[in-house]
C-alpha cells in the first residue's frame, strides 16, 4: 500500500483537462503506427490510459473520466472511421475498460501491481478476458458496419492482441510513475554497461532492413536478454518504460516498411510483432514484478525478524528482571546483590574509592511473626523494603532483600562518618514508621544494622568484606537491637 492516504484523493480539474488531451496524443500515435488497410494495430495505447486513471483514483469521478476519454476517443478516430464506426468502436474500447476495471475491483486487485499475484488477475482481466470480448465486437463493428473484407477471426485475433498488449504494457507504466517510488537502486558500472548495451542493440535494429544487415539477421528478439538483464538490475519503472519504448520503436519499424521480422505478409508481420512484444512483456515487466515482489518480501521477512528479535530481547529482559527481583519485597534478590557487589567491588577497586556495605535484620521478626501472623510480617517486610529503597537515591546506591528477614544496601561513602549517618537515618526512619510490635522493647517494629566501609585493595576479598558487616550486625543485636554498629573492615582482613 502506499504511505499517505493523499495519494488516492480525487482527480482534479487539471487532471480532467489533461486526461483527455493525453488519450487524445496516444490514439493519434497509435493510429501513426496504424500497418494494415482497417488501421489495425500492434499495440493499442489508449485504454490503458483510462485504465490507469480508474485504478489510480480507485475508480473516484469514473464517470467524468470515462466521458472525458470516450469524446477524445471519437474525436480522434474521425480521421480513419465514419463518425458512426468510430462511436461503435470506442464504446468498444469504453467497455473493455470498464469490464476489466470491474473484474480487478472484483478480485481485489492492487492497483500497484506490485506483486505477481495481482499482475496475474490484472492479465486475465484486461489483456485475456477484456480484450478479447472487445476484440470480437470490434471486428464485428469493421466487417458489418466498416465492410472489412479480412477475415473475422482474424481481425478479432489482431485487434484482441493489440488491446491486450496495449493494456500489459502501458497500463504498469502509467502506474508506475504515477505512484510514489519506492525502489532504491544502487546501481555498478556493470549496470551502466548494460544500459549502453541495450541502446546499442536498438541503434542496431532499427537500422535494419527486412530483418537482417548484410545477410546476418538482425531482429527485435536480440534485445529480449538485455530486457531481462534490465529487469534485474534496474526495477519496475525503468523497465516498463523500456518495455515500451521498444513496442513503439518495433510498430513504427512495421509502418515505416523497414519490416524488422524479415519479408512476410502485413498480417503475419503483425503476429510477429504481437508474439515478440507479448514475449517482451513476460520477461521484462513479469520477471520485474516477480523481482520487486522477492526484494519486498526480503524485506518483509526482515522486518518481522526483527520485530521478534526486539520481543525476544524484551522478554528475556523481564525474565532477567524477574529472576533478579524479590518476588515478595519487589526490590532486587539476592542474585541480583551478589552480582551488584562484585561489580561495585570491581570498580571501587579500579578507582581507589571507599566502598559501604551494610546488613539489615529485622529485630524479633519471629515474634512479630507469631503474634500478628504471616501476612502481616510480609506487608512488614515489604515496608521495610520501600523505606530502604528511598534512602537509595544516588546512582551508586542499591538495596536488596539479603535472605527471610534480612536487608543489605551497597552505596559509595567518602569516609566511615558518611556511612555510620547514612544507617543511622535509615534505623532512625524504619522506627518511625511506627509498626507496633507488642514483643519489642521500643514497642514498634525496629532494625539492627551492621556497616563496613572499606577501600579494596589487590589482596582483599568480596567474602571478608561480607564478614566484616555481618559481625557488625550480630554486634549490633548483642548491645540491644535497634542500632547501627560499625565493622573494622581491616582487623578481619
């Protein structure tokens, strides 16, 4: 689909007053290249135009267009009809463009025509289905109203192919550069050469003569791997318009007698032609769009991988989140200290910086616990695990649920004064809460806090610092709970 809904807004006044001219230039040209006696055709140009207008404006004014294109139409084919032929023959051409544009609409058709599966349903209903009906009562219309004297099938034949490719080739065309480009070339020198080598095999072509130049045949067939090499490298537009670009140069060869497909018969040169740009338009429109559709579903498949990559990286980062955060407290578990600490000892190492451990318990949890019951020593719990993180409020500091009724905080200290205040107003806040616990001396719930601070050095250990602060703690409990006591970090070392 296309990026912005602007794209498909309603044809305007300066789009309905060029439309008309347009189609009236394309009829006049393809009359130009006009090779039989009833002024059949290679290809038909000027359905494909208001084909294109119809899908390009999903079908908005189709009326006005439709009008707009079928007094062009008339008007142009006076020169080569009486006036009745020519408005038979263009309700003709205005009924195969409506046929066609109704099955695409019917068979949900994107009128990008991006993807195979869509240039498929736009073949059989416009150049198979749409033209062939047209193909029918048109030549019915040149024999019983224009008294052609060619035999019907084969004017139904030659009239059907002419519509039909006309539609195969100009209608992608119009599309194509009428929407917003979304092909991104990157093209080598080799790509450039195979332009040049392209161009240069028409200059040869089209100077021949009946086919060949001195007696080596030279035909339009040349160009038919060249088309592909474009198709390849150069993307839908360029090789649509290469498409046809060479169909014109062909029919103006045929009507200018140079007969590019060697000294045949009028009609079998124009089947010639016809089945040459038929083959044109498979390998080089068809094997395009086949090309653009692997590149966008590359693409596609490269988005959804890494749309499920970023999930995947999401939800492995709340399992990591999970799995490193208590499930009762919601602050980080004892994983997650254990890999804090030794990266906070890493880097207090690295940088020469005092490093604070301290370890909180919880006075007489298990009283608690027995006299007011479980539930409310987890909503205990968790209290003390949101006070703790408040306190937690430089980028260093870091609070986790040590094990059952114990706490620990990691934090950077300039000195063990910085550290003793810090757990200080942490004990002090705790006991300001105020939870009543009827076996505690202080009559509310309380903590007993150890601290070590030290500075590591090549010869110390994570585990000794860890020992330090535990005896802090037990030492804490010992003189009476509800209190923070200091460890001499270096005495346990």
């Amino acid at each position: 689909m296309f990026k912005s809904e602007k794209f498909w807004r309603r044809p305007g006044w300066l789009f309905c007053l060029l439309l008309p001219l347009f189609h009236f230039a394309s009829v006049k040209l393809t009359f130009f290249c006009a090779v039989t006696p009833e002024n059949v055709v290679v290809v038909w140009l000027p359905n494909a135009v208001l084909l294109a207008a119809l899908l390009r404006f999903r079908g908005q004014r189709a009326p006005l267009l439709a009008s707009l294109t079928f007094t062009s139409d008339v008007l142009a084919n006076l020169d080569a009809f009486p006036w009745y032929e020519a408005v038979l023959l263009s309700l003709v051409n205005l009924m195969e463009v409506a046929i066609t544009y109704l099955l695409m609409r019917r068979g949900r058709v994107s009128p990008a025509l991006r993807r195979l599966r869509d240039l498929v349903r736009f073949v059989m209903a416009g150049p198979l289905f749409g033209a062939l009906l047209a193909g029918l009562l048109a030549a019915l219309v040149l024999q019983q109203v224009g008294g052609a004297t060619t035999a019907y099938l084969t004017l139904a034949r030659l009239w059907w192919f002419g519509d039909g490719l006309g539609l195969l080739i100009y209608t992608p065309l119009l599309l194509a550069f009428s929407q917003p480009r979304n092909e991104r070339l990157r093209l080598t020198r080799w790509d450039d050469a195979a332009l040049a080598l392209t161009l240069l095999l028409s200059a040869v072509v089209m100077l021949a003569h009946g086919g060949e130049i001195d007696g080596v045949s030279v035909t339009p067939t040349l160009l038919l791997p060249a088309v592909a090499v474009i198709a390849f490298r150069f993307g839908t537009r360029l090789t649509t318009l290469l498409v046809a670009l060479i169909s014109l140069t062909t029919a103006m060869l045929m009507t200018t007698g140079l007969k590019p497909f060697g000294e045949v018969p009028i009609h079998l040169e124009v089947v010639r032609a016809q089945e040459f740009i038929l083959t044109l338009c498979i390998i080089g429109i068809g094997f395009a769009v086949l090309l653009n559709e692997l590149r966008t579903r590359e693409r596609e498949l490269e988005s959804r991988v890494r749309t499920r990559t970023r999930e995947l990286e999401q939800s492995n980062a709340r399992l990591a989140a999970i799995s490193a955060t208590d499930g009762l407290t919601g602050i980080p578990n004892r994983r997650r200290f254990d890999e804090t600490l030794a990266a906070e000892w890493g880097r207090a190492r690295r940088h020469r910086q005092p490093l604070m451990l301290a370890l909180l318990d919880v006075d007489l949890f298990k009283q608690y616990n027995d006299c007011y019951g479980h539930q409310a020593g987890d909503d205990a719990l968790r209290a003390v695990a949101e006070e703790l993180s408040h306190h937690c409020r430089r980028s260093g500091d870091f609070a986790a649920r040590y094990g059952g009724e114990e706490f620990a905080l990691i934090a950077e200290a300039a000195d063990e004064d910085q550290a003793l205040a810090m757990a200080d107003q942490i004990c002090a806040a705790l006991a300001a809460l105020r939870i009543p616990h009827a076996h505690s001396p202080s009559r509310v719930l309380t903590v007993s806090i150890g601290v070590a601070v030290i500075t590591p050095e090549e010869q110390d250990d994570i585990a000794d610092l860890l020992k330090a602060a535990d005896v802090a703690l037990y030492r804490a409990k010992q003189l009476g709970r509800n209190r923070v006591e200091l460890a001499s970090v270096r005495e346990k070392v």
